[in-house]
C-alpha cells in the first residue's frame, strides 16, 4: 500500500512537471468573395406607353379651275401650322451584339392634331386640315452605353387625314414614313424610360366633297414624346 501511494506521488508530480499543450491556433477569417452584378442587357421583348406632342404643317392646293387667276399647277394656301397632343401603346423587341443593338418598334397613338386657316387667305372658306389618330412600325439602330441608349429609328407612318371647308370633312387614311432619333435609359430591373423625336410625313389626300374638288391637302408632322417601357426577362 505504502507503494502504491508512493508511485501515485511520483506520477502526479512528473504530469505537473509535463508541458501541457496551449490553447488551439486562431481559424483565420473566412475570405468574402462578392458576387458580381448580372450584366445588363437591352435584349428583350417589350411594351410600354408613350405620350408627347405634336407641331406640323399643312398645305392645299386648289385645281387651276376652281379660282380666277390661278396659275396653272393650282392655287396654294402655303403652309399653315397644326398641333395637338398625343398618346398610345407600344410594343417591340430588342437584340444586344457588344455595344450595338438592332431592333424593331411598333406603336399607335390617338391624337388630336389640328389646324386652320382664314378664309380671306383660303379663297373664301375655312381650310381645316386634322388628324385624329397615328401609327409606326419601324426599326431602331442604337449604340447602348451599360443602361443608356442612343438610338436612330425609321420606318412607315399611318394615319389619318381629314380636310374640309364646310364644316365637316373628307377623310382618307394615310401611308407615309417617318425618321427621328432618341435616347433611352434603364430605370429599374426591366423597365426603361425615353425621349424621342420623329420626323412624320402623311403625303397628300385629295378632298372632293367638303372641299373645292380636286383639292390636294398635305401634313407632315414633328412629334416630340416620352415614354416608359416594360421589358421581359428572356
């Protein structure tokens, strides 16, 4: 027993006399690798609304028979002002290549387009040229900078001519073309917001009913507009 109590001792005290191992090496710091943005694209189908105004002109020249003194291409009323507001929907779709993006645009606006000219200048009546509704179908060239797009647009024009001197109106639906250029930006995951100016050229209808027969009327049309659109995510 003495040996026992002996040998215990003498182990205790060659433990106490051991090093004993310190407490375990810090974990270093896991390392934050972020998760970079997705790369904006202006590929994509899209619809919006647009709304602006419109300032034009409009022309009339009467057949050589219908006035005394009349040259023999017609009488001319020049050039007269028109202007109205107008608003619609928009649909079109849009590819990326690099910088570069190629799509085509489709819209249709009411409007409320109008203008008239005096009789003492309108041999004798009240010309009045207006149109009550404009469409576009046309493509789009742009060179996109991240979420800004500047493009150039051209295409077909659509729309409707009403003339007349009497009160009410001959009426023909139009087909022109049209030019402008603009500039879009993204605003918010899938929509885009822009401003843009066309060049409208409606061509020339003859009025025969409610005008001097024969009468050729004309009507071109600045259209200055915003809208907003809603991109699908492909």
């Amino acid at each position: 027993m003495a040996g026992a109590f002996a040998l215990a001792a003498g182990g205790q005290a060659l433990a106490a006399d051991l090093q004993q191992p310190g407490p375990p090496p810090p974990r270093a710091p896991a390392t934050y690798v972020p998760v970079p943005a997705p790369v904006f694209t202006w590929t994509g189908i899209y619809v919006g609304l647009n709304g602006g105004y419109a300032f034009g002109s409009s022309n009339w020249t009467g057949p050589a028979a219908a006035y005394s003194g009349c040259p023999t291409g017609g009488c001319s009323t020049g050039n007269f002002s028109t202007n109205g507001f107008l608003a619609g929907g928009t649909i079109g779709g849009d590819y990326q290549f690099n910088q570069f993006v190629l799509g085509i645009e489709a819209d249709g606006d009411w409007t409320n387009l109008s203008g008239s000219l005096a009789p003492s200048t309108c041999g004798g009546f009240t010309c009045t040229t207006q149109s009550d509704w404009l469409a576009t179908v046309r493509g789009r060239a742009g060179f996109a900078w991240d979420r800004i797009l500047f493009y150039g647009t051209a295409g077909g024009a659509f729309g409707n001519l009403q003339a007349g001197s009497t009160g009410s109106f001959d009426t023909s639906t139009q087909i022109g073309w049209t030019a402008g250029a603009g500039i879009e930006a993204a605003i918010a995951p899938n929509w885009t917001a822009k401003v843009e100016y066309l060049y409208v050229n409606l061509g020339n209808m003859t009025c025969n009913i409610n005008c001097v027969p024969g009468t050729s009327v004309s009507l071109t049309e600045n259209v200055i507009r915003a809208g907003i659109n809603y991109k699908f995510s492909w």
